[in-house]
C-alpha cells in the first residue's frame, strides 16, 4: 500500500523506493530490534515482489522470517510465510508454495484470538487470501493430479481449508470466540448420500462431489 501510494500518488522512482528500504534495513541492524528487523526485510521482499523480482524478493523473505521467529512473532510469520507461498508459486514451485501456504494457515489459526477485535476490512485483506490461495493451489494440484499428490486427500483438504475460512469469517464478524475454538470439517450425514460442496473462485466454479466417501472434482470458468 505504501509501495502504490509513493508511484501512484507522490510518482517516486523505483530506485528512489528501493534506496529507503535499504537505509531502513541498515538503520534497524544497529538497534539489534528483531521485530523491526522482521518487517524492515519482508516489507523490502514485498517491493521486489511487486515488480516481479522474485528470486531476490525471496531471499529478502527468508531474512524476515528468520527474525520474526526470532522474535517469536506469529503475527509476522505467517505474513512472510504466505508471501513466500505466493513467491514460489511465481517462480513456478508449487509444492514448496502449497507448504508455505499450509504453514502460514497454521500460524493463522494459532492467532485466531486475535480475531476476537474483529478485522474489519482488514480481514478480506490480511486474512481471506491466505485461505483462497491455498485452496485454489491444493485443487489445481488435485485437478491436474501433480506429481506425488494424493488426490483424495487434497481435495479434502482443500475443502477443509474453505472450511476454516468460513469458521474465521463467523469469528471476526461476531468479534468473539463464542462460535467454538476448532474449525470443523465437513463431514456426510449419511455414507450413501452424495454430498455437494460449491466453491465460487474469482476466475471459475469448482465442485466437490462426494458420494460413497469419495470426492469427485468438476470445474467450470467463471461467466462474467
């Protein structure tokens, strides 16, 4: 956000953007803060991101990662956690984006207390991502049955991951935990019903079919 104010708003040149970062890097080091040193090195990662310079963006990340664990700040990993995600699945590693992913929901459901505020608009921003990415990574992998998938299992975990989403949204929308601490997995009421699970997708429609304990995926383009 800041990144797109100082092009769009202020027209800073890159070099200009880059340059600040680095002396904001540089200025955190001497105070030895590990926190700040977190977020000076993954909000730099992010600006290579956005212009698409992945690799070095990526080895800004594992920096801002190491700190925040340092730091013990689930907060901050789970951040750089799925922007790793989104940086290996730019570069074409998806099955190290997929455990990316799984490990930044993980830290998520960890902070689900944290939702106890409410997020506001912040949570379609800062959280909801996160669970559609994945998602939309864990069925792409089960659709085109990617090396060394287990298709079955993926596709329920990619609607177990929809799941959370819809557990988290409940708790930051009622700003509370009353709803229950664990999110449920979706389970048939009867073992010869068939069960249909829709999934609305920005660019498409999926659908899980479940009959008999075994999902089937079925898929169509988005109509505008």
């Amino acid at each position: 956000d800041l990144y797109r104010t100082a092009v769009t708003d202020f027209q800073f040149p890159d070099t200009w953007l880059h340059r600040a970062y680095d002396a904001y890097v540089k200025a955190t080091q001497t105070s030895n803060e590990e926190h700040m040193l977190s977020w000076a090195y993954g909000s730099s990662a992010h600006l290579y991101e956005l212009r698409r310079r992945y690799g070095e963006a990526l080895r800004l990340n594992a920096r801002a990662s190491f700190h925040a664990q340092a730091s013990q700040s689930d907060e901050l990993s789970y951040r750089w956690e799925w922007q790793a995600g989104r940086l290996y699945r730019a570069l074409g590693d998806e099955q190290a984006a997929r455990a990316a992913y799984a490990r930044s929901i993980s830290l998520l459901e960890r902070l689900r207390s944290s939702f106890r505020r409410g997020l506001g608009g912040e949570f379609d921003r800062l959280v909801r991502p996160v669970y559609t990415q994945y998602a939309t990574l864990l069925l792409n992998a089960a659709y085109t049955n990617a090396q060394g998938i287990d298709v079955q299992k993926t596709l329920r975990s990619a609607r177990d991951v929809l799941e959370s989403l819809k557990q988290a949204e409940i708790v930051d929308y009622l700003r509370s935990e009353c709803v229950g601490a664990r999110p449920t997995t979706a389970q048939p009421f009867d073992a010869e019903a068939a069960i249909v699970y829709p999934i609305l997708l920005a660019e498409r429609t999926e659908i899980l079919l479940e009959t008999n304990g075994v999902l089937t995926q079925f898929r169509s383009p988005a109509t505008r």
